[in-house]
C-alpha cells in the first residue's frame, strides 16, 4: 500500500507539465523571448561601446618654414629630407637642423611649431572612427624648443600630452613653450593653463607661468613666465658671470671696473683718469640664446655719468662714458651691434645718433624694447653678447639693475 501511495503521489507531481502542453509551451516562449531580448541589448551594447571607443589614426602635415627638417619614418634607421615626406604619421620621428624651423599641422587644427634644433616623435594620433567624441593626441619632445598651439575644442573629449624626458606635461586650449634641455625642461604658459608631473608629483600651470623640471626631481614651483637672460645683472655677486677687461688702449693708461653699494643697489663702475687717448673699459656676458619664440625682448638698465672729456659721443659718436651694446644674429643670418651710449654733455657738437643726453651725476633708468623696428633693426632671433664698457678719453661713470627681460 505504501509503495503504491508514493507512485501516485510523484505522478500526480509530474502531471501538470505532462498534461499541459501549452503552460510548458508558453515557459518555453517567454524563456527564448528574454534570452533573445538580452542577445540584442549584448549587441547594441558592444556596437555603442565599440563606436565609442573606436579610434582610428591621424596623419599629420609638415610645413617647413626654412632649412633643412629631417624625419624618420617609423621602424626605419634612416631619415628622409620633410621636403619629400610632407605627412608623418604615428611612430614617425621629426627634427630640425641648425638654423631650420617647421611646423606640425595636426588634424584638429592645433600645431607645434619647431624652432632649430628641436625633435619631436608621434607617439599618438587618433580621433573616433564613427564620431567627433574623442581625440587623443600625444608627442614626445626630446630637445629643443617646441611652441605649441592649442586649437579650441572640437570634440567632447581630448587628451594633449607631451611626453618629455624630465616628465609630461598636458595641454589644453592655448600656447605654451616647452624647452628641453640636457639636464632640464622648461614649461612656460603664455595663454591656457598646463598639468606638468614628474617624479610622483604633479603642478598646474596658469597663464604668465612657467615651471622648471630637472631630471630626477619634481617639478619646481611656478615662475612669472617673463624671464631676464642676464646673469647678476644687479651685481648682487660681484662680478660673478661678466668678463671684465680693457682693449684698444692707445697710451698704456687702462681703465678700472669697481663695485660700489649706493643707496641699498651694487653698483658697476667705470673709471678711466689722466688720458686724451682712446681707450675702452667693459664688462662683458656671453649670452647665446635664441629669442625667435619671444613675443617682447626688453633691455632696462639705470645709469648715472658722473665725467667725461670728449663731448658726445667722439668724433664718430662711437665713444660714450658709459654705453650698452647687444650683439645679435637677425633672421637673415648677418649679425649687427645694437648700441645706446649716454653723455652729459656735447660742447663741440659731435654726432650722438645712438646716444642719449643725462643730468651730470643724477640716475637714468631707460628701457629699449629690442624687438622695435624703431629702436632695432632688423629684429634679432639670437643674442650673442652683451656688454657695458665706458669709452673714449676719461670717462667715470656707473651703471646697475641691467636686464634683459623676454617674454
């Protein structure tokens, strides 16, 4: 009895499903149904993610402004004249020559304009292949100085890194310098705002800011981006960075270069006694430093003459008790003397085209915007030297606070 009474109970169990064919049919529907309906949101879901993830790569145009600019193509040993090659494209190498420059047009509408001596690689250069969401651009800077243009944002998304061999740096919309050197890399903001790293720490860079990164270290603390291109201009060292000297002494009766605390300022002095034959007393700096990338190039310096014997500027207007001069190379190659000397008086009415009259023994502060066609011309593009000498017959004069501001 037992044994017959579980039999039926497991047939009753089973009964329902046996004997409705259109419940189990109905289970079997809606079960394919949800299992169809989760196949097409898989589907759409990885075409969606696919479309907006897909990236497809950029070429990019080379314009070479003057000179020789080299590439070398990706996994090639060997470089190519841009000139023939006017497209690079990720993995390609590009640099340029002495006294060359080029441009890097880049499909967004940013670009990198390269000055002499500057290389550049793609490393990335992409946008989204269904879309304008997304564009990733990346360059490695390994010397020189780059000027990057930073287009306005025509994507959702973009991501501008430079990778550099003291760190990276990311860009947004604007322009910035980024100098590489041996030792260092120098970032400077002129409009826009940059994320600098290196070594685990990062910093943000404004507009009128620059930030200094040596190999090793973390980036330095934001700088005003204008930057003087004299060492100890002030004389706070002594006469720490200038070479001191005399030349074209015609009677054995050279001048002296002393330093002088003056109401709080280190001041330089030029003295030379007892002569009425030419001779000229300098301090020099060597500067070598190319301005191209310079929107403004100032010179200020204060300067007080207290003697002179020959009046103006000499017979020739070349002879000054005190006088500035700025070697430079322009953008033709030539290189010019740029000079200003000052006097404190002209009695016989020697020429004093370049020269600027003070008040016997009183301070001057002038300021000579070096990029002013008015003042200097043609423009320069590199500084060679520097120098402040006195000249002439006897001369005593001083000069201090000498700087030479680009920004």
């Amino acid at each position: 009895m037992r044994s017959s009474f579980e039999s039926a109970r497991s047939t009753a169990e089973v009964t329902p499903l046996r004997s409705n064919p259109g419940r189990l049919a109905w289970a079997i529907l809606i079960l394919s149904f949800l299992v169809l309906v989760g196949l097409i949101a898989a589907v759409v879901f990885a075409v969606s993610t696919y479309r907006v993830v897909a990236v497809v790569s950029q070429d990019v145009s080379v314009e070479v402004i003057r000179g020789t600019t080299l590439i070398r193509p990706f996994a090639s040993a060997n470089e190519v004249e841009a000139s023939t090659h006017p497209q690079v494209t990720e993995g390609d190498a590009i640099r340029t020559t002495e006294n060359s420059e080029a441009v890097l047009w880049m499909f967004e509408g940013s670009n990198a304009h390269l000055w002499p001596g500057a290389s550049l690689q793609v490393s990335k250069m992409k946008r989204s292949r269904f879309d304008s969401r997304r564009v990733e651009i990346a360059l490695s800077q390994r010397s020189g100085n780059v000027r990057y243009e930073i287009a306005p944002l025509t994507s959702l998304e973009r991501a501008f890194l430079i990778e550099l061999p003291h760190g990276q740096t990311i860009l947004r919309e604007g322009s910035y310098s980024i100098d590489v050197g041996p030792e260092q890399t120098e970032v400077s903001v002129r409009l826009g705002s940059a994320s600098v790293s290196a070594n685990g720490q990062a910093i943000e860079l404004l507009e009128g800011e620059r930030s200094v990164v040596r190999s090793g270290e973390p980036p330095a603390a934001p700088l005003p981006a204008a930057r003087d291109l004299v060492i100890n201009g002030d004389f706070r060292r002594g006469l720490q960075g200038w070479q001191v000297g005399n030349r074209a002494i015609e009677d054995n009766r050279p001048g002296t270069v002393s330093l002088v605390l003056e109401d709080g300022r280190h001041v330089a002095v030029f003295e030379r006694r007892e002569s009425n034959r030419h001779g000229e007393t300098f301090i020099h700096q060597q500067l070598d430093i190319d301005v191209r990338d310079f929107q403004s190039l100032k010179l200020y310096l204060d300067v007080k003459v207290m003697k002179q014997s020959l009046s103006g500027g000499g017979w020739v207007g070349t002879e000054y008790p005190v006088m500035v001069m700025v070697r430079y190379r322009d953008a033709f190659g030539g290189e010019n003397t740029w000079f200003r000397g000052y006097y404190i008086h002209n009695e016989e009415n020697h020429p004093v085209t370049s020269g600027r009259k003070v008040t016997a023994g009183g301070w001057r502060s002038d300021t000579i915007e070096l990029f002013s066609p008015q003042h200097v011309f043609p423009k320069p593009t590199y500084l060679l030297w520097i120098e402040v000498q006195g000249s002439g017959w006897e001369y005593h004069g001083a000069v201090t606070n000498l700087r030479v501001i680009a920004e």
